[in-house]
C-alpha cells in the first residue's frame, strides 16, 4: 500500500510506478530507516503524544522486522520505497498502533534523516579503511630508511632521496583524507527530523531526545533547510573524488616504477594478470582498474552537483538521485582502499637498481652546486659552473661519481678531495635533513609523526 494513496482515484501507471519507485537502492537504509523510527517512536511517548504501551508495540515491531530482515527471513520487496516497506511491514504486524508511527513526521525529514545516519557510517568505514592503508605506506617507509631512490619533476630524474620519501608521500595524502572525512562526518552530524515536510509539526515534540538517541549533535534550525540539504552528499562526493585522486596518483607510480624502463618495483603475482596471446607478459592490470574507477567517483559528484543547482526550496523528488551515485562511490573507494593496502604490503622494492638510478642522469648535480655555495661561492655562479660540469660529462661519456677530485677542480678550485663522497646517491639523500627534508633522519621523523596523527582515528 502507497503511503500516499488516499488522494487518488485511479492507480499510478506500470511505467510511472517502476520510474518512481527506489525500493531496488535504497533499500540499503534498512538499518537506519528502522533505528530512526525506533528513536522518533520513544519521543513520541516521552512527549505523550502516543502512549506508552503503543511505543512499546511499535518498537518491539520495529526491532523484530530488524531481526527478520538481518537473518534473511523478511526480503525487502513489495514497496515504493524502505520507509513504505518498513512502515507497512509494522502495520501489517501491529495493526492500529503501527500507522501511529508516521505521527509528526514526513518522509522528507526522514529520508533525510536516515540517509544522514548513513553517510555517517560510511565515513566511519572509509575513515578505518584510509587508516590501514596510511598504516601500510607509514610501515613500508620505515623498513626502507636505508635505501635511496631518484625522486621526479616533470618525469625526469631530479634528486635522490631516501626511498621511505616516497610513501610517507602517500601517506600523507591519505591522511588528510582522514582528517577531511572526520570533518564532514563532524559537519553533517545535524539531524533534520522533526522538520515535518518542510515547516515543522504542530505536534509538542522534543527534538533533543530523539537527537540524543541517535547521536546527532544537534537538530537543524531551519526546517526548509533540513529536508532540501543536501551538501554533505557533495561533500561525501568531494571527498570520495580527492581519495580516487590520491589512489589514482599511487597507481600511476606504480604502473611506471613496475615497467622494464623503471624496474624499482615489483608487483605481486596476486596483483597482476597476464595476456591472453603473449605469453611473457605481466600486466599491473588491478592498478590500472582502480586508475580508471576515479572518472567514475569523479561524475558522481558532478551528477549530485548537477541536481542539487537549481533546486527550489523545499523538498523535490529530483533528490531522489542523491543515493545511488554515493552508494557506487562508497562501494569503489572502499574496495580500492582494501585492495591498495593489500597490494602495497606485497610490493618488492628493488634496491639495486633504485640505487643505480639514483644515481645517473646527474640527479646529484645540484649538491655540486650546494658543495661550492656552502664554500662562499654565489649560488647562481655555482649553478653555472656546475652546468658546465654536467655539458663536459655528458660530451665525455662520463659520470659525476666517476669524476676525481682534480677534475672538479679543473673547473672551481674551491672543490676539496670531498666532493667524490658528496655525489654519492646516499650521501646527497641524507643531506636533505631540513624539516620535511629527503634524507633518513628527516623521513624517521616524519614516520614518527604520521603515526603520532593516525592515533587519532584508530579506534
């Protein structure tokens, strides 16, 4: 039965019943549909406006339609939407004292008030998933302290760094995705209900119990703004999108630090495929997948933009389209979380080669020009001398490591025996000890504080 249908003398049609109906996805708020309604039935006794031996039918129904839909005994069908289906399921359970339920309440306020509960949960599963993931890169950047890598710009080598640089990188990504999601998760804890349809109710209802018993900070001040709301599924989005951003990055270093070209990394066996026609082949395909899954986050919060931009107040049924897009975001970060932390505890460095790299392509030639800045030489004129370096190298076929002490002097004199030490891939890493710096001291201090923050959001 339509909760509506009193109104109306001939039935909706097939295709417009089949067009309107969100029963298939929303279906997904069972859960907080019915813990709503348990909360918003013991307000309703404790401010009398339904009796006491009515709330606890209600309630007992309510928790034994929880248990039957839990146990897959109850399949959830047969309804416009799981706020008709719940409420039915009740009636057809209690009778009378189950249309009660509906009193002082509208489904624009508790639609909104469900689909909160919701996105509050999913933040604490993304938040936890985020964790483990920042555990494994915190982790990896510790056991690889003693190993260097050339750091990029514009995809060529630049500078050797200390190879635990590279996650703790990530790392810190994927923690400000934490503390961005613990943040909109702080925001939108407000709650709607008790915002009626759109001007409140009538009815001496006491906003605050039921606020209580559903953990919101606060109700809403504005009933308008409490059933049309919906920048925090915006937000969700946002959020979901800089995740998807951040995994898309990790993947793409990963796909080129795993090429024949590269070599510094090895996928696991578990996280790859082969060809179906060359046999040889290695394919990072999961990374590739999970690189792919970001336009898809990425239109979910343009689709929810889209709809929300010319909205009227209050309510509109446009906002219907508020969950599938965030069920499909949810449902890909979580699982490219879960899969990404995986696969990076099973990642191989290769060691070797990261060093060799490091040091080729004169990617120590700026500590060439810092060896002659630091012995009073202007910095412009040690950049200059030190171009000219490289030029003879590259026209000799040689190397700044292979170079001796009295050929660096060929060009400054301030060059002392030192400087074949100083151009070493390992010594010009852990030079960089400047706060935030590259070196291994600099990147133990950062593993140190990265997990001094992550404590905040293990539970």
């Amino acid at each position: 039965m339509k909760l509506w249908q009193g109104r109306f003398d001939a039935p909706t049609a097939a295709n417009a019943d089949l067009f309107n109906d969100s029963l298939p996805f929303d279906k997904k708020l069972w859960r907080v549909d019915i813990t709503a309604s348990i909360a918003h039935a013991k307000m309703l006794a404790e401010c009398n406006i339904i009796a006491l031996e009515e709330m606890q039918r209600i309630v007992a129904g309510l928790e034994a339609i929880y248990s039957d839909i839990e146990n897959g005994k109850l399949e959830i069908c047969g309804a416009e939407d799981i706020h008709s289906f719940v409420e039915n399921e009740l009636v057809s359970r209690i009778g009378e004292a189950g249309k009660k339920l509906h009193t002082a309440r509208s489904r624009n306020d508790q639609v909104a008030t469900d689909f909160r509960l919701y996105v509050r949960e999913s933040y604490d599963a993304v938040i936890k998933s985020l964790g483990a993931l920042v555990t494994v890169l915190v982790n990896k950047a510790q056991s690889n302290l003693k190993f260097v890598m050339p750091g990029y710009t514009h995809l060529r080598k630049a500078q050797p760094m200390c190879a635990g640089h590279f996650f703790n990188a990530y790392a810190e990504m994927f923690l400000r995705d934490m503390e961005r999601s613990e943040s909109s998760k702080q925001r939108m804890n407000v709650m709607p209900l008790g915002s009626g349809a759109l001007a409140g109710t009538s009815y001496p209802i006491n906003r605050n119990i039921t606020c209580s018993l559903l953990g919101f900070l606060r109700p809403c001040e504005n009933s308008l703004d409490g059933v049309s709301d919906r920048d925090f599924v915006a937000e969700y989005l946002f959020n979901a999108s800089m995740i998807a951003a951040h995994l898309s990055r990790l993947c793409e270093d990963i796909i080129l630090y795993s090429t024949e070209e590269f070599g510094y990394f090895e996928i696991a066996d578990a996280y790859s495929t082969g060809s179906s026609i060359m046999p040889q082949k290695k394919n990072p395909d999961i990374p590739e997948l999970m690189r792919g899954k970001t336009g898809r986050v990425y239109g979910h919060l343009v689709a929810i933009l889209t709809t929300i931009k010319a909205i009227p107040l209050a309510y509109n049924k446009d906002l219907q389209e508020d969950k599938e897009g965030l069920f499909d975001a949810e449902t890909q970060i979580l699982n490219c979380l879960n899969i990404m932390a995986e696969m990076m505890d099973s990642i191989t460095l290769k060691t070797e080669k990261m060093a060799l790299a490091a040091e080729s392509e004169f990617a120590c030639a700026t500590d060439v020009a810092d060896y002659m800045a630091k012995h009073g030489v202007p910095f412009r004129t040690a950049h200059s001398v030190t171009g000219k370096i490289v030029r003879w190298c590259i026209e000799n076929n040689r190397t700044l490591q292979n170079m001796t002490a009295e050929e660096y002097r060929g060009f400054d004199g301030v060059f002392g025996d030192d400087i074949v030490e100083i151009v070493k891939a390992k010594a010009c890493a852990d030079a960089r000890v400047s706060f935030g710096g590259a070196s291994s001291y600099s990147v133990k201090q950062n593993v140190k504080s990265i997990k001094k923050r992550l404590k905040k959001y293990i539970k």
